[in-house]
C-alpha cells in the first residue's frame, strides 16, 4: 500500500488547484482531470499514490458530466461498446499496479498517439466510420482499461479513437465520460481488493473530490462557447499533451 505523510501546506494548495484546473478542463472537454492531477500529485507522492486517490473523484465527476449531457444518452453506444471492454483492461491493469513498471506500456501509448497526432495532423479531415469504430471499440476499450488500472490514464486511446468519429460536443462528452465512469467504478473495489486503498486514502480521495467537482460547471459554461471544429482543435492538443505526460513518464 502506497505510504502517506503530512505535507505542507503550499503542496497541497499546488494539488488542490491542479485538481479545479482538471474539472475546468473537464467541463469544456470531456477529459482532463486526471491528465492535471495525476502529475502534480506523482511529482510529490508516487505514481500509486496518485492513481489511488484520484479513484473517488473520478467516478464522481464523470456521474456529472454524463448526467449533464443527458439529451445526448441515445448516442452512448460507442460509450457502452468501449466500456465493456474496459472491465476487463481494469482488473487486469490495477492487479499488476503494485508490481509492474509501466515504463514500456507508456512509451508504446505515446508512439501511438504521436503516429495519430501526426495523421490528422496531414490529414485534417480524417474520421472513423460507424462500422469500423463498433469492430474496434471493445479491445480499444480492454487497453483503455488496462491503461487505467496500472497507470490511472484510461484517456489517450479511447479520446484517440473517439475523436476521430467527429461526433458533437455533448454526444461526445457523454460517450468518453461513461467510458471513464465504468472504468472507475471497476477501478475502486479492485483497488481495494488489491491492497492498494486504506480506508485513509479513501477519506483523502472523498476530499479531492471538493476542488474537481466545483470547477466542473465553470469548464461546462466555457465549453458550450467553442464551434465543432474549435472543439476538435482542442481534443488534439489535450491528446498531445497525454502523449508528452506518457514520453517523460517513459523516460524520466
């Protein structure tokens, strides 16, 4: 289990505001939280540590953002395609968490991602058909799982691969925010079951949930403001900046 000590205070005002910038940024996008938290949170606890106490807040914030796209539930079923592959990816993921170096498995997601980057990048108007995206979403989602199970970052493939179906902003929101929900709420009890999560660590990630939560409805409103392909511009550069996080995770 992941050892906690009293910290100051200015480091916990660091992960505190990291925390409100990843509900911002979750509200305008659908994605973020932990692509904020989980870093600054790494940088003075371990990985672990991190990916545990985001466990609460994760499934918390996702709950809102798919109940705050409501009008957008009868296109969840890339969603629920992904998510069922994300069950599985989960418990596998969080079983090897306390023992495996996720180095590889970072360097691998980041080369990916930069190859896809770099495709839409020369080929703008890319997208996936309906077809080919419902052949693929389930073993997208058993990778997406796994990916958050040993590194708390089920994200830059799922976002990847949801992003090039050029869905709206709501539909899409909801769709990767259900994802990211199942992929949490498996995530919790098989934490727990793994020796990971002390009823401590548990009280401090009910906490984190405060500063995540609340700017949530601030990212929501700024959201609302961007055009379909303004939004799109902005999914790229967050899965650009996962693949930066997972190439210094790789190779610091």
């Amino acid at each position: 289990m992941p050892e906690l000590t009293a910290e100051p205070v200015l480091i916990v005002a660091l992960v505190a505001f990291a925390l409100a910038l990843g509900g911002f940024v979750k509200g305008a996008t659908g994605t973020g939280g932990p692509l904020l938290a989980v870093p600054t949170m790494a940088a003075f606890y371990d990985v672990r540590m991190a990916v545990v106490l985001m466990a609460v807040p994760n499934i918390v914030v996702n709950v809102v953002q798919v109940r705050t796209h409501a009008e957008s539930w009868a296109q969840l079923r890339k969603g629920v395609l992904m998510s069922a592959g994300a069950i599985p990816g989960v418990v596998i993921g969080t079983y090897m968490l306390a023992t495996a170096d996720p180095d590889l498995i970072a360097l691998g997601m980041a080369i990916f991602i930069t190859i896809y980057i770099a495709f839409r990048l020369t080929n703008p108007q890319f997208s996936i058909r309906d077809r080919v995206f419902h052949a693929i979403a389930a073993p997208v989602g058993v990778i997406g799982g796994f990916m958050q199970g040993v590194a708390g970052l089920s994200g830059p493939l799922a976002l990847a691969l949801l992003n090039a179906t050029r869905l709206e902003r709501s539909a899409f929101i909801a769709n990767i925010s259900l994802f990211f929900l199942v992929s949490s709420v498996i995530q919790l009890p098989a934490l727990f079951g793994g020796g990971l999560l002390s009823w401590q660590i548990l009280g401090l990630s009910i906490l984190a949930v405060f500063p995540l939560v609340g700017a949530v409805p601030l990212g929501n409103a700024a959201g609302k403001r961007l055009n379909r392909e303004r939004f799109n511009q902005v999914i790229l550069v967050l899965i650009a900046i996962l693949a930066v996080r997972l190439y210094w995770r790789a190779f610091s």
